[in-house]
C-alpha cells in the first residue's frame, strides 16, 4: 500500500518550510522529505532574515523564534589591500517596535521553524533523501522515491525545495543542472567574542546589529562580495565567489577568506575571537535568466532550486520563503476548486510570482550577473583601486594645491579606463540596475 | 582557541554541598583497593591503584586495605603477598569455589559483604571491563556514590575524597565528591596512576572472610573461556614508544605514516578518539580517556589537537612531541618539543631520519 | 517477547570538524543525537525480537527536547517510545537516574508487560561512567550482562539466554536466565537503517511521556539533586604548564627539521638514542 499526501515537500529550508507551513495550515496534508539529519543541517547562510516576508507566513513569529540582532546600520565597503571607502547607513527608525530586519543563525533558526512547521501538522522525515521523482504515462508528476526501503510515496503535487544544487527536478529534467557561471560559493565562519565588545567595537547596544557588506580587490578581480554580520554573541564572517572564476583563476574560498580576515581594516573587528565554525555553501548567482520553468503537471519548483536569488541586493532567504508561500496558496486554489495539478491550473504560481516583489526586481536586475562577471576586473579591482586612490589624494594634506589633486584624479580615471570605458560602464551600470 | 584558559566555576546548586556526614557512617575507615584477580593473574592497574590508596591512606592516617576475591588456588595467597608488596596493610581475602570466574552476582555479593562488615571509608577499582562492571552494581547496592575514570585523587582536608576527571566535551576537568555517603567509590584507568616501587618482603595482616554463596542462586554460568590469540593483542598501554596520528592527517590513509615511523622506532601505534570515530581505526588504538592511557617513554603527537580527554590519556610520557601546525593547539601545553609543520609531509621525513640514526644497518620489521 | 532499551540523548562530540587552512579542530555548537553506544542494544534488541516476535519499547530520561531522540528510536525501527522527564530530576547522578529509569520500568512492565531484556548502552560518552546500567540491574534485581559481544541464542522455551562477554585476555561464554539487562559492545550490532514505513511512523508516533508522578515516582528525595550521592564542587580548566613546547625551527627540507628534532629529543634525554636503538633491534 502506497501512502498518499497531497503534497510532497522537498527539502526543510526556507522555501521547503514556508511552502509547508503554509500548505498546513490550509489543511492540506504534507509529507516532508529532509535529507540532513535535522532540519537545517544542510543550510548555510550568513544570515539576514526580513522580517516582513516572515510575516506574511508566520505574523507572530518574534514571540518564539530565536533572533540575534535586529539591523540598524549597514556599511558598504570598497576595498583595496589597504583601505576601504564606505558608505554607512545607520537610522534610529530601524529601533522599530517590529524591525524590519534580523541576523539569525540557520541551525537555530531552522529548528525553531521546523518546528513551527511540524506543529502545523506536517510529517517531517529526515535522514531521507528523495532520489527521483515519479511520473504517470502521461508525464505528470506523481509523487517520488526515497532511499528508504519501500521508499516510494505518492501526492497530489510535489514542490521542489531541494536547494541550488538540487538533483530531483534536473534529473527528470525539468531544469538544467547549475552552470558554474550561474553559482557562487561562498565560506563563512562563526568568530565569538563577547557580546560586551561585540556592541563596543560596533557601537551598538542591547539588541542593535551591523552589517558589513565589502567588494573589492578582495575578491582579486573576480565577481565576489565579503561580509561581517553582527550575532548577539558572534561575527559571521563570509566570503563568496562565481565558481567558474574560481576554476579559471585557481584560487579558494577559504583562501580569500582569510586574505579578508587579515585586511587591516577587518582583522582589528575580529581580534581576539574564538573561531567555532567553518561552513561553504553555493549561491544561485544566475538572477532572472537562470529562473526555469517554476511549474508543470504535478510539480512546482520554489527557493533556490528556483535560482530565486537577488545577488545584487544580497536577498535570498525571503525570495525563497515567499516562493514557497506562493507556491503553496496557489496549490491550495486549485485543490479548493477540486481541479487538477496541470501546468495550466498551478500556472497561478508564476502568475503571482511575476506580480510580487521576487520576479519584479529578479526582471530589473536580469543583466546584472552578466554585467559584473565580464567587466569583473573593472568593477572588483579596478574602479576600487581607483577609488581608494581618489580619497586617498583627496584626504591627504600634503601642500598640493587642490584643483592639481582634483586633476590628478582624473587624469588617473581617464587614462585606466579611458573616457570610452567609464561612460560605457556607467551606461552599462545604469541600465542594468534599471 | 582564546589564548586564555577559561576557568569556569559550576554553580553548584546541590542541597548536599556540605559535609554533613550521618553519624553511622563515621565508623568508616581505612582505603581500599579491589583487587582484580582473574585466571591467577593479577592485572596492574590494580597495584596502580595500591600505590595511590598508599598516598591517600598515609595523608588521612589510615590503612590501605586490598580486597582479594577468588577461588582457592587460584592465585588468591599469591596476591595478598603481592598486595603487601605493593602497599597494602591488610588484604581482606575471601575464597570460595564458586567466585573462580568472575561473575557479577557473586563478586558483588562478595564485595558488599566485605564493605558492610569492615566498612572501608574509600574504595578504588580499576576501570576494567570487570572493575565497571562490578563498581556500578556494587555503588547501587550500597547506594553510594560512585565517579569513574578519576585521573586525579586526593583528600582534602575535611578527609574527603576529591575525585577528579574530564568532563564531557573534553576541555575541562571537575573534581566529583561524595560528602555524605560511605564508601566513596572510584574508578581509575589503568596506567593512569603510576606503578608504584614493589618492597619485596613487606608483611601485613590476612583477614580471612567467609561467605557463604550457594551455586544455585547464581544465575549466570560460565559455560567457557576463550583466550585471546595473543596476535590480537596491542601493546599499546604498555608500550615504550607510541606515536599517534590524529585528525591532522587528514585521511584515514595517512595513518600509515604514523605506523611506518612507529615501527622504525620499535613502538606501538595509536591514534585520538574522532579517528575512531570516523572508522580510520580500531577502537582499540584509541588513546586517550576513553581509550587507552599510555605512559610511554616517548610519545609523538601528529597531527592532535589535544583535547583534554586525550590530553589525560598521554600526560604521564617522559617525552612528548607535537607536530601541529597550529601553534595554540592544547597539546602543546603538554608537549616537551614541538614541531609546527604539516604532519602528512613531516612523517616520512621524520622516519628516515631516525631509520638512519638508530638503525642504519638493521632490517626494517614488516610494516605493521 | 518484550524489550526495554534505555536511551540517552546527548550532544554530538563526533561532530569535529578540521579548519582547511589552519587544521585545527572547530569545537562549535552541536546538535544531539542519540549516545552512539544506545545503538548497538537497540539493534540487538530489534534482531531479536525479529527473530522470536514481540515489541521493542525504547526509553529515555531527559528534558522535553529528549524526544528527537526517541523518535529517531522510532524510526530506526523501535516499536513504541517513553520520554520520562521532569524537573525534579535535574541534576541527577547515576544513582538517582537508575533510581527514575528503573521505576519507569517497573511501570512500563504494568502498561506493557514485563521485558525480557532490558538494554542499555555500554556507557555515554557525555557521561563514560557505565554505571545506569548496571544501578538499573540492581534496582531491578535484573540478572546484569555487560561488555557483551554477542548474543548466542536465546531459548524462550527454557527462558535462558547465552552470550559471550569481553573480558581481560580472552571472552567469557555466558549463560543466564530471563529476565536479564545488557549492555552490548560497540561492533556487536550496526544499527539498521529504518524502512520508509518505519520513518513514516516515527513521524506520526504519539511519544508517551511520564512525569515523575506518571511513572509512580512517589519518593522525590531518590531524584535529581537530593537524591545524587556525588557532587560537582569544581569545574575548572587545567593550569597550563610555565614553559610552552620548545618550537624546533622550521628548515626548508623537511629532512634538515626532523634532523633538528631529533637532535634536541637526544639533547633532551640522553638515554633516549640507546633506547631506541634497543627497541629497534628488539623484535
């Protein structure tokens, strides 16, 4: 006897918990399939989580669920090997009654939302990995095979939220495996340190959190970003690349990393930690023109099995929760209407994705990874090179006249990038953030 | 890891945190060591453990006792003349037929008996296979408290027994008392204690206990024994040279450096617990709390971190070396001579340089 | 037949991971799971009531958080789940948890019938003491079997069980009657992986849960702190020595370095050549 749900999850990370949730509590019944140990054991992420996409899932989710710190400030960095030049923004607005922003840590964040997702009455196995999925003469989906003995169930709908590298829906073929040009992999460590010099070195208090977001030479030309997130007790500290910029290059992770850790205007943030963990994880990097086909005859795609990540702005996570809402209140129409899951029908998916926030600003920002991968050199060495030379000449008051620094500078623009190269790139700039 | 040590105080919240000790157990007295008696052989740990009853018995005035357990001829005179040897004052001998093999039910039986009527204020057992086995149930028919695989004993000065050992995790240590109940039991790994001098005709006292256990109330047969062929057994423990590998090596395969250079130095091999852990080894080259303590001569360290429960496994070597590219990694806190270089590379260097020391025209032993 | 495996819930110390650029060992947060040491009992137990019919009840004293554990009891394929747990046994030593477990299954035997066999583990490696199981055997009045490597044959008619046991130098062949407790060695039994339908109802299960008063614990002085005869007075980190490790100097060639450490080994300890040269000739 095959066990029968109307939905099949898979995968327990933001979009799988989200999906599930959301398809619980409209009294559907949901079958979870986790291949980590526990649910979010495979999850890695620095990690921001916003609030107001959480929200719309779980609306009192601050009552019970473990935050470290709520965002005040954000720094944005350039970096050459000796300097930075930043931008800050820091609001007092950001002291809201329901903050609009969070670090979390994922291991502890996941529990808490598994179990949110459990109490709502989902099944959650874990250990259990789903091998391939299961289709009826017709090619509609039917349900999937485990690696379990017997391991064979059957659902309405199967939602796929098996994550960047996710093997089920490119084995059936329903989306191209990840081209390495199309993911980052990116490492992370937890630096702790007391929560004292924690909100000392950062200047914040009680709750109050920083983020630091640099791109640079750091990444030595290629397309990448470093990070520090503030936790109560701890620093994440992250570095990312394109994988196919590491293959072509020969450089690592972990090596980046550490060059970031040891620039000088990091390393003094992280004197003194204890280092307690080290993670990687891949990124979808691809943006708009990597989405595949987000639904067929039994089957949705959510998260980042979807690619549904906004590099540029650093979103993913609720890019990834919102899918997963979406998918599942489209799921849940066509259930409540007695119709099939067809394409045509779970089309209410895409349609609703295409009307929010997500496909929106993926469709905005649909030329940016092409963009910053070919001109990686400019915008990641050069212009920040660049950069810290102008400010540089410009702070430093050495009995040059002013208007000779001014031309200095320019001078120094022109004859790197060439007049040509600065308004194509500014053009190319404009356009693809537009 | 921070540079400095954490020194974490554990708010003690227990009721009983004082010395309140009932009067009927204030007749309690005297140390004592249960003898580990089996196949007419005495195992060490049990005079490791005499010597440091000796220790603990000369700073409260008392007397060391040994409890010797077995059958008639079977070993029983010779180790209550070996106890005195040791250090013992009185042994507490009990023969009987029917405790020829060990059995929980007759050894415990037999124990209890002994304790209730001489009532012995400490009680120590090596933490063996049989001295496990027999200290738990022994601690629960007594309703006494009982800490095991102590790499620390002392007695404080309210004559309390001060016991102490690593607690989980591995990075600390905590020192365990029972304040109000008699007796204190411990339980300590062998080679963790040092062997103590043996004082060839050194006489004591011989209490003769008779107790009275019939065959049919003992559940548990003994139907037979099987030895060990002896190409099973490890020197590990005993050995005078060891060299161990841990998660440094990087792969289970890389051990084989660890037993190419142990076996030019005519050493025994081990590894840290988490390489038992992950399958590279058997359970039984584990060294360290849980495994096995060794006091060797030489001990080399590659690629160890040094967590405390390892950490205590090795402390007693003469000589210790690390090889660790990290140079805040705890071995190096126990470590005489250190070498910060990659231990995968370092090893076969290592062994030629020592093959071309110490045995230049020798034939290497068949790799191990 | 019916089999009771006593479980614990404990932190994964296994979880080490090595830092790829300065290997050294991250310590950091880890998530429980079930003493590793459970598992080959509980698959012994499974085997054999696979073999001769029966049920499995698996049960844990803990907090709340301890039924992860049971439920991954579950989905190994143990047939039903008992969380003991509650405050009054914080803080509780080995003496005052065989106290709780053992009257646990004397309630357990009133629900279900009495076992068999009780199991336990080896012992924890939060804990290595070794001594619940063995404190649950004598409560009990359970004939006690530990360091097992095997369990022979069990004879339902004759209700006698034959194992053999690890001892100092070889393995004891062992007979004993039912009802007995064993705790079984590492390597004796790997532990299954549960089927689908195993997983499926583990999830689904309804872990049964006690409270003190539910498993007829009525005498509370024998529980948590007042009923534990040791006390933690200190928890401290050990002193490091004075003079840290003398650090030989690193040379180009590896062989120049192990040359150098060599030498200060023997400036070190004189006699440590002719030793070596001893031991290297010995075999």
């Amino acid at each position: 006897m095959v066990e029968r749900f109307d939905c099949i999850v898979v995968g327990a990370g933001m979009a799988g918990n989200a999906a599930a949730y959301t398809l619980a509590r409209k009294g559907l019944s949901v079958l979870q399939l986790e291949r980590g140990e526990y649910a979010g054991s495979k999850n890695v992420q620095g990690a921001i989580m916003y609030a107001d996409m959480l929200e719309k899932i779980i609306p009192d989710f601050r009552d019970d669920a473990p935050l470290e710190r709520h965002l005040i400030e954000q720094r944005f960095w350039m970096m050459n090997e000796h300097s930075h030049t930043g931008m800050h923004y820091r609001s007092d607005a950001f002291n809201e009654a329901r903050p609009n922003r969070y670090t979390i840590i994922r291991s502890q964040f996941d529990k808490w939302f598994s179990r949110k997702v459990r109490e709502a009455g989902v099944l959650l196995l874990t250990e259990t990995t789903a091998l391939e999925l299961l289709f009826d003469a017709y090619g509609a989906c039917v349900g999937v095979r485990t690696d379990r003995e017997d391991g064979v169930v059957h659902a309405d709908v199967v939602v796929l939220a098996e994550g960047v590298n996710g093997l089920l829906g490119t084995r059936a073929g329903l989306r191209p495996p990840p081209q390495p040009e199309t993911v980052a992999l990116a490492v992370k460590e937890m630096h702790f340190l007391p929560q004292e010099t924690i909100e000392a070195r950062f200047n914040i208090r009680g709750d109050e959190g920083v983020v630091i977001e640099a791109v640079g030479t750091i990444s030595k030309g290629m397309t990448g970003m470093g990070f520090i997130y503030t936790n109560r007790e701890c620093l994440s500290v992250g570095m990312g690349c394109l994988v196919s910029d590491f293959a072509k290059t020969g450089e690592t992770p972990y090596g980046l990393l550490e060059k970031f850790k040891a620039h000088p205007s990091i390393k003094p943030l992280l004197e003194g930690s204890e280092v307690k963990e080290y993670s990687a994880h891949l990124i979808p990097e691809g943006g708009f023109k990597a989405v595949p086909q987000l639904c067929g005859d039994g089957w949705v795609v959510v998260g980042d099995a979807a690619q549904l990540n906004n590099a540029v702005h650093r979103e993913g996570s609720n890019l990834a929760m919102t899918s997963g809402r979406i998918a599942a209140e489209a799921i849940f129409q066509v259930k409540s209407r007695k119709e099939k899951m067809t394409k045509a029908n779970l089309k209410r998916y895409p349609d609703a994705m295409d009307a929010s926030f997500v496909m929106k600003d993926l469709r905005k920002l649909k030329d940016m990874p092409a963009l910053l991968h070919t001109n990686s050199r400019n915008f990641f060495l050069t212009y920040p090179e660049l950069v810290s030379r102008a400010m540089e000449n410009y702070l430093r008051v050495d009995g040059t006249p002013k208007r000779e620094k001014e031309s200095a500078t320019i001078k120094a623009f022109r004859k790197t990038r060439g007049i040509g190269g600065l308004v194509t790139d500014a053009v190319r700039l404009a356009r693809a953030w537009r | 890891m921070s540079d400095a040590p954490k020194t974490a105080v554990a708010a003690p919240s227990r009721a009983a945190m004082k010395k309140e000790l009932p009067e009927h157990f204030k007749a309690y007295m005297h140390v004592w060591v249960m003898v580990e008696l089996e196949r007419g052989h005495v195992h060490p740990v049990s005079w490791e453990l005499m010597g440091e009853a000796r220790k603990l018995a000369d700073k409260l005035g008392v007397e060391v006792g040994a409890a010797v357990v077995g059958a008639p001829g079977a070993g029983t005179r010779e180790a209550a003349a070996e106890s005195f040897a040791y250090g013992a004052d009185v042994v507490y001998l009990v023969e009987n037929p029917i405790l020829a093999e060990y059995r929980n039910e007759s050894y415990t039986r037999t124990l209890t008996e002994l304790v209730n009527v001489y009532k012995p204020e400490i009680l120590l057992l090596g933490a063996t296979n049989l001295g496990r086995d027999l200290a738990g149930s022994v601690a629960t028919t007594l309703l006494t408290g009982l800490t095991a695989d102590c790499t620390e004993l002392a007695v404080d000065a309210d004559k309390s027994l001060a016991a102490t050992r690593p607690t989980f995790g591995g990075s600390l240590l905590c020192t365990i008392y029972t304040l109000n109940f008699r007796p204190q039991m411990a339980t300590v790994r062998p080679r963790v204690m040092a062997m103590p001098e043996r004082q060839e005709g050194r006489v004591g006292r011989v209490v003769e206990h008779v107790i009275d256990l019939k065959e049919e109330s003992i559940i548990t047969k003994v139907l037979s024994f099987l030895p060990d062929r002896s190409s099973q057994k490890s020197n590990l423990a005993y050995a005078d040279v060891v060299v161990a590998g841990g998660l440094g090596l990087q792969g289970g395969g890389n051990l084989q450096l660890v037993r190419a250079l142990a076996n030019v130095l005519g050493g025994e091999w081990g590894c840290s617990r988490p390489c038992v852990q992950k399958g590279w080894a058997p359970a039984e080259r584990q060294i360290g709390q849980t495994g096995k303590t060794i006091r060797p001569k030489l001990y080399i360290a590659a690629g160890i971190s040094g967590a405390i429960q390892h950490r205590v496994g090795v402390e007693g070597a003469d000589l210790i070396v690390a090889i660790n590219t990290d140079k805040n990694a705890p071995i190096l806190d126990i470590a005489h001579l250190a070498v910060a270089t990659d231990a995968i590379r370092f090893l076969p260097a290592l062994t030629e340089a020592f093959r071309a020391r110490i045995s230049p025209h020798a034939n290497d032993r068949l790799a191990g | 037949m019916h089999f009771v495996v006593c479980i614990k819930q404990v932190p994964d110390s296994a979880q080490i991971r090595v830092h790829p650029v300065t290997n050294t060992i991250m310590r950091q947060g880890v998530p429980t799971i079930i003493n590793p040491y459970d598992l080959f009992s509980l698959e012994s137990a499974m085997r054999l009531r696979d073999q001769h019919g029966g049920e499995v009840t698996v049960l844990t004293m803990g907090p709340p958080s301890a039924e992860d554990a049971l439920r991954k009891a579950l989905t190994f394929g143990a047939d039903r789940a008992v969380l003991l747990t509650d405050r009054f046994f914080a803080g509780s030593d080995t003496l005052a948890t065989s106290f709780a477990l053992a009257q646990a299954i004397r309630k357990i035997s009133e629900a279900w019938g009495a076992p068999d066999i009780v199991f336990a583990g080896k012992q924890t490696i939060d804990g290595d003491t070794a001594q619940v199981g063995p404190g649950i055997a004598r409560r009990l009045d359970l004939n006690q079997l530990t360091y097992i490597s095997k369990i022979v044959g069990v004879d339902l008619a004759a209700g006698a069980i034959k194992l053999e046991r690890r001892a100092e130098g070889g393995t004891q062949v062992l007979s004993s009657a039912l009802p007995c407790l064993v705790t079984m060695l590492e390597g004796s039994a790997e532990i299954r992986r549960g089927s689908f339908a195993d997983a499926l109802r583990a999830a689904r299960a309804e872990i049964v849960t006690w409270s003190a008063a539910d498993a007829g614990i009525t005498d509370l002085l024998k529980c948590g702190l007042r009923g534990s005869p040791t006390v933690v007075k200190r928890v401290f980190a050990p002193s490091p020595r004075a003079e840290k490790a003398a650090q030989i100097e690193i040379k180009p060639r590896s062989r120049d370095t192990a040359d150098a450490l060599i030498d200060a080994l023997f400036d070190a300890k004189p006699a440590m050549a002719a030793e070596l040269e001893r031991l290297a000739a010995g075999v």
